[in-house]
C-alpha cells in the first residue's frame, strides 16, 4: 500500500521529459488562457457575456501543466478555472469566446457560459456545478477503464473548498480501495468564495490521501513545469496499477471568485505577496534564459486573440430548433458498455431520435 505522502515535488524544469518547444507550448497556452480571460472579461464588462465570469488569473499553471501530461486516450474533468486544459486539448479561442457569449460556434453551442462545457471529442468532460462531484465522475470514468482493461487514465481538478465536503472522500476512498488509475488535482488556491483556508481544514489537506492508502504530493502550483512533472508521474503510477495520486497544487485565486466579487476580505498583502508569484512571469523569465523571444511569442498571441474575438463577435446567436441537442456537451461521446452514448437517455427523453 502506498504510504508516500505529502511530499514536496522538486521543480520540474530538470527533469528531461520537456523538451524545449514543450516549454514554450506551456508558456504559450498560460498566455492564451490569460489573454482569453482578460478579453472576456472586458466583454463581460460591456454586457456581451451574459451571467457571471469566473477566471483563473494567477492559475494558469494548475491546468497548463496537468493537463499537458495527460495522453490524448485519457479523460480530463475540467472546473472552472482551467481554461488551459480546454485550450491543450483543442479548443480554440474562438471557440471559447463564442461558448462565453452564448454564440452557436461555442462549444455547447449557446447552452451554458464560461463554466459547464466540455468537448467529448477532445476528451474534455464538461463542468458538474456540484462541488466536487467532478471527483465521482473522474472515479467512475477510471473504474470503467479498469472494467474494460484499457491503459487510461481520467484525471480532475477541484478547488481546497470542496475536501471539506462528503464526495471528496467517497472519491477517494473508493478510488483507494479499487487503486483506479484517477489523478485528483487540488488546487489550493487558498480561498474557497471568502473563506480562508485556515477555516477550512485543520490538517495538511495532502495528507488525506494517505487516509485512504494512496500518494499524495504537494506542488507549487505556480510552476508549471512542476506541476507537469507531478502529473507526468502520477498518471505513470495510474496506468501501471499504482493507483490513484492526489496533487496539491498550491496557488493563489487572483482574482475574486467571479466577476462580481470585489474580494475585499483578501488581505492586500497576501495578494502583493503572490504577485512575485506569477506563474507566467516565472515561465517567461525560464525562456528568456533559454534565449527564446518571449515578446514575439506574447505578440502572436495577442493577435491570436484579436482574430478569435473578431471571429466570435461576429457569429450567430443559436437558433430556437437548436435547443433540444444535448444540454452542456458536444462532440461524438464513445459508446459506453450498452452502447449508448452517455446523454442519449436525455435525448429519448426529449423525444430525440
Ligand atoms: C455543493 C456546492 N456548494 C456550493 C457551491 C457554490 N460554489 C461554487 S464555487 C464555490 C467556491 C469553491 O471554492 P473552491 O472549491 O476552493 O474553488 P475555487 O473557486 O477557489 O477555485 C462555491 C461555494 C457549489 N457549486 N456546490
Ligand atoms: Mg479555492
């Protein structure tokens, strides 16, 4: 039984399995996820994205290093601050923008905002707003792959606020018992809304995985090849029997938790404190030593970004006959044991042939 646990993971960058294109594909997906953020939330600003805006400022890493380590057979169960996992799995800009203002070229093609989508084709599985029942959907995926002997792994994050809650230990245990091939990615973000972390937990929170008999690691989660390698690792163990690994990324939520949150009960220090922090800067000045040009690379993603905005802006709203297609996700969904796709009970429900 595995009893390595709250391990501190060494920073990534010396670990040889990133080649140095893969480290300027990082940088590059941290930058778009930023820039797509910062874009949509101006529209927001301008009444163009209708509902909230949640962002993941400061997070980038989280998901640009987790997600990059995962094969393409493996399922990622993405929460809402992880726009780079869509970003590395396919999902383009455009795309995404159209998603957050409800046009028909976004991914759930006008039926949700910025949080619950997931293109199935890409192996992106949309947003449960019951937190954190993404961990129970990443379990069951894994526990079907081991039903069907597949070498995959389905991995998932979700924030400190949901290991308070009863379905984070149903995940891990049951995950702990059958050793599923299932990476569960914290991001520790500190905050959970306005509650500190000190409020939440009164022990490590990577420590709960040794409770239920598997790996738990601790990473800075504002180091994205850090957080790559730990991932890199942990589905290694996941897909050779080792069973499941919980990553604690440590991070910092910029930002307040959506749009409307003005975040006044974060203390001005802690948020200066983590600024030194950037994940991106952090990214950027590894480059630079490596003599790349970063500030080509930030142009071309601007401009990346100026097109997908154009692109979105000017696509249609989805038409009404359009509205009983499936609900939050899109793409071929893969037959599951009775051959049916996972929505097509919905679909016969509604009377969709
Ligand atoms: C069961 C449940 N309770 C409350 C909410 C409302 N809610 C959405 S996000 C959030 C905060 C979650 O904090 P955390 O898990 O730390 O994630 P973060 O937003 O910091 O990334 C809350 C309370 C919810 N979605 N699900
Ligand atoms: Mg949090």
């Amino acid at each position: 039984m595995a009893t390595e646990t709250a391990r501190v993971h060494a920073d990534g960058a010396g670990s040889g399995h990133l080649q140095p294109e893969d480290r300027v594909w990082l940088l590059r997906e941290m930058l778009l996820m930023r820039g797509i953020e910062e874009r949509a939330m101006s529209l927001y600003r301008q009444g163009r994205i209708p509902g909230s805006f949640y962002d993941g400022y400061g997070q980038e890493a989280v998901s640009a290093g987790a997600a990059f380590a995962m094969a393409p057979q493996d399922r990622l169960c993405i929460l809402h601050r992880d726009l780079a996992a869509h970003l590395i799995r396919g999902v383009t800009p455009a795309r995404i923008l159209s998603q957050y203002m409800g046009r028909a070229a976004g991914v759930t093609r006008g039926r949700d905002g910025n949080v619950h989508f997931g293109d199935r084709a890409l192996g992106c599985v949309g947003m449960v707003s019951m937190l954190p029942d993404m961990m129970l959907v990443a379990t069951g995926m894994a526990m079907a792959f081991r039903l069907r002997g597949e070498r995959r792994c389905a991995l998932t994050w979700f924030g400190d606020g949901s290991t308070s809650r009863g379905d984070f230990h149903e995940a891990m245990n049951w995950a702990g018992v059958q050793r599923l091939p299932v990476v569960f990615v914290l991001e520790n973000n500190q905050y959970a809304y306005s509650t500190p972390i000190d409020k939440q937990f009164a022990v490590d929170p990577v420590q709960r995985a040794a409770a239920y008999g598997f790996v738990g690691v601790t990473v800075d989660g504002n180091d994205v090849e850090a957080v790559f390698e730990a991932t890199r690792e942990a589905r290694e163990r996941a897909i050779s029997g080792g069973g499941p690994t919980l990553i604690e990324a440590v991070t910092m939520r910029m930002h307040g938790h959506a749009a409307h949150d003005d975040m006044k009960y974060v203390p001005k220090e802690q948020v200066q404190e983590w600024r030194r922090r950037d994940p991106v800067e952090r990214q950027e000045r590894r480059l630079r030593d490596l003599g790349i040009d970063v500030d080509a690379l930030r142009e071309q993603v601007t401009a990346e970004i100026d097109a997908a905005t154009e692109e979105a802006l000017a696509g249609p709203m989805p038409a009404a006959e359009d509205a009983l297609e499936g609900v939050f996700c899109t793409g071929e969904a893969e037959p599951l044991g009775d051959g049916l796709a996972p929505w097509s009970g919905f679909r016969r429900e509604q009377g969709v042939s």
